[in-house]
C-alpha cells in the first residue's frame, strides 16, 4: 500500500525512489510484522485466555509431563502471526501483483479453517475439530484454485511446467490438471505437515522462520532475469515480491516465538500452523520450487513420514515402530527434555535449509 502511493511520487520527490528496491520493502516488511506482534502480542494472549478458561484441550496419551504442563495454555496464537503477516505485506508489498495476493490468499483462507478448528476443540472441548474430510476438501479447493491462477501468472513456457533441483534446464511437462492436481498437493501437504509438527513449545515456528528466509532469498532471485540467467533458474516474472510477504512472515514468527518460548504462554494452533504452512507450499509452487521445499521443510517432511510409517506398521502388523508419532513425541517418551527436541531438531532444519540453498549452484 505504502509502495503504490508512494513510489509514483518518486518524480516530484527523489528520495522515494527507495522505496522500488525489494530489499528496503522487505527489511521495512519484517520489521514492520515484528514490532505489530510485540505491541499486540499481550494483549491479545490476555484476551484469548480469558475466553479459553480450561485452554487448549490436550491429548491424554501424551507424556505426563506434556499433559500436565501444557493444561491451560490458549491456543489459537495463530491470530499473532496472521495480522501481523498481514498488515507488514499490505503496507509494504506492491498490491498490483498477482502472487502477493495468491499467497497471501491461501495464507488467510487456511488460517480461517484453522481457526474454525481450533474453536470447535476449544468450545466441545476435544481434540477432534472439524472433521478431517471437510479440513482436507476445503483446502485442496482453495489450493487448487490457488494453482491454478498462480499458473497463469507464469510464463508460458512454464506455466505447466516442473522445475528440479540440481538438474538446468530440466522441465518436465504435466499439462493443466496434472500441475493443478500436484501443485495442490504441495500446498496442502506443506500445511498439514507443519500442522503435524507443532506439538511442542517453539517446535513449528523456529523450521519455518528459517524456511521462509531461504526462500524469501530464492523468490527474489527467481525474480530477477540476471540471477536467474547466472544460476539456471527458472525465471518467473515479478514472483520476487513475494520476498516482502516472506520477510513478514519471518518478522511474525520471530515475535511469536517470544511468547510461545518454552514455556508457551499461547500455543498457535491450527489458526497458525495450518496457514504459515499454505504460505510456504504456494510460494514454492509460484517460484517452481517445490522438490528444494522438501528439502528445506525436510524436518515437517520428517514428522509427515513418522505418521505414516507409524499408521501403516499398527494397522499391518499391529505393532508400532515409534514409541508415539510424530517424531517429536516418540523423543518425549524416551524422556528426552522438551528443550533439547526443540533446538536439536531446529539444528537439523538449518542443515537441511543451507542445503536447501546449496541447489542454487549445484545444477
């Protein structure tokens, strides 16, 4: 908003040309999220404890201590990420691009079934929600619609197309539906998989920060011709101003994380999870990189994996291969420390993000 009003006056006032350059928006964005999340933070964890008396329900098959330590904590701190995510984009993103509104689109809408979630658990006072069928089919058509107009946006030469790390000039064509249909499953598979990981203090929050720096970075260079030229990437038209909505992001989740340090004083819930996750799988499908996501969100693929395995082991053979699922709970049991499970696994997301980056010159 602050860029089209101001921008077009950079002609009766030079100074204002500072504000076309990506990196001055995107630092302006980031700071922006942070300081709305401090100022807010409070008062808004004050509000939703006071209507969440008994807070978030919390699974009784969970370790004692997680049990009990946790009851109480309201949930729904999604909220925090969300406006300030929102008001940082707004303010400083160029509101004529199609992309910022797409990811910005499915962040918003993914939040709303997340918050719809989190207030039935919340109010019938169990850990069930809205049903899993409607959660996934609301979703998948958001995602989908989301797609498609993503592809629309793209060059034609790759607007159906998928891009590989490591490999130059590799694309490999799946027409319409079959972009669509895979597209959508990123989306809402990134979601559901950062959703799995928040079970812990600080978990979910600290892999996405760094995920969306990496590809806050990536989306800008995918953006630009001369980067893409040097690199082999991919190059999609003005898709770097999504490095603004990803510079919020980073900005919402840093001045979450101050409040949901262990121990949590607000867990962000379904409203947040759900919806940060959507932002990283559209991006990644605006920028064509979607196979690095999963190298970079190789922690939420992780968890993802450690369900499945531990669903499909009980049903076949009727044991279990975890102790619990997902893996960060399986640790719990074992009696590892919650803070030692939160930043040994964020250790293991900054590796996999610095080879997530790696991509760039290994083609």
């Amino acid at each position: 908003m602050i860029y089209n009003f101001i921008y077009p006056l950079a002609d009766i006032f030079s100074p204002f040309n500072l504000f076309r350059y990506l990196t001055f928006r995107s630092i302006a964005a980031f700071l922006t999220a942070l300081i709305i999340s401090f100022v807010i933070g409070g008062g808004l964890i004050r509000f939703l404890r006071s209507k969440q008396k008994q807070g978030q329900p919390i699974r009784e098959d969970g370790p004692v201590s997680h049990v009990i330590g946790k009851k109480g904590t309201p949930t729904m701190g999604g909220l925090l990420i969300l406006i300030s995510l929102a008001i940082g984009t707004l303010l400083w993103a160029d509101l004529t691009n199609r992309y910022v509104w797409i990811v910005l689109g499915v962040t918003v809408a993914f939040g709303v079934v997340g918050f719809l979630d989190d207030f039935l658990k919340v109010t019938k006072r169990n850990t069930k929600g809205v049903p899993g069928r409607v959660k996934f089919t609301a979703s998948l058509v958001v995602a989908a619609v989301a797609a498609y107009f993503a592809a629309q946006g793209s060059p034609t030469p790759l607007r159906y197309m998928l891009a590989f790390p490591f490999l130059k000039d590799v694309l490999l064509p799946l027409g319409m539906i079959g972009f669509v249909a895979f597209a959508s499953l990123v989306i809402v598979g990134t979601s559901n998989a950062v959703n799995l990981t928040d079970g812990l203090d600080g978990l979910a929050i600290g892999p996405v920060i760094m995920a969306a720096m990496v590809f806050a970075l990536l989306a800008y260079l995918v953006g630009n011709v001369r980067y893409t030229t040097y690199l082999f990437l991919p190059h999609v038209p003005r898709a770097g101003e999504l490095a603004v909505l990803l510079s919020a992001l980073v900005g919402a989740g840093l001045g979450f994380l101050w409040f949901n340090a262990p121990p949590a004083m607000v867990f962000m819930g379904d409203t947040g999870s759900l919806a940060i996750g959507g932002a990283l799988g559209a991006t990644s499908v605006v920028i064509k990189h979607e196979f690095v996501l999963a190298i970079v969100g190789g922690l939420f693929v992780l968890e993802t994996v450690s369900v499945i395995v531990q669903v499909l082991s009980f049903k076949w053979t009727g044991k279990r291969i975890f102790r619990m699922a997902p893996l960060h709970h399986h640790f719990e049991q074992k009696g590892w420390a919650e803070p030692t499970i939160v930043f040994r696994f964020w250790i293991i997301a900054a590796i996999l993000s610095m080879i997530g980056l790696a991509t760039l010159k290994l083609r």
